[in-house]
C-alpha cells in the first residue's frame, strides 16, 4: 500500500524524534549515575577521615559519658 509523501515525513520525523529523546535519557541517567556516586564517594571519605582522626585522638582512652551512666541508679552489671 502506497504511502504519500507527507505521512513518510512525519513517520521521518516521529522516528527521529524518538531517538532524540532515548539519547536525551541515556545522558540523564549516566548525568544522575555520576552525581549519586560522586556524593556517595565524598561522603565515605569524609566518614572514614573522621573516623581515623577519633581513632588517633591522643584522649581516646577517656570515653565520653553517655546519658545512660548518668542515671543516678544502683550498679546492675555484673561481677
């Protein structure tokens, strides 16, 4: 069955216009990918740099009080 010239330009155009918008979203998805794992990777190095630092502390032998040892209650723990 014929088809005229008008309908193959906009099956032309539809068809190009698809794939315009396929690659738009393979580039949004890659552009999120980078972003996500850029944070992520700032965020766990930063999370293991202070972690090394409060390891070296030169006080880490004197813990810090927590509120639960503040409770003015009778010794529970055992011998």
């Amino acid at each position: 069955m014929p088809v005229d010239q008008q309908t193959q330009q906009t099956v032309r155009y539809l068809e190009n216009l698809a794939a315009r918008m396929l690659v738009a979203e393979i580039a949004w998805a890659i552009i999120g990918t980078l972003v996500f794992f850029g944070l992520l990777y700032f965020t766990l190095r930063y999370a293991i740099r202070d972690g090394l630092r409060d390891a070296q502390r030169e006080d880490r032998r004197t813990a810090i009080p927590r509120e639960r040892d503040r409770i003015n209650a009778p010794d529970m723990r055992a011998d």
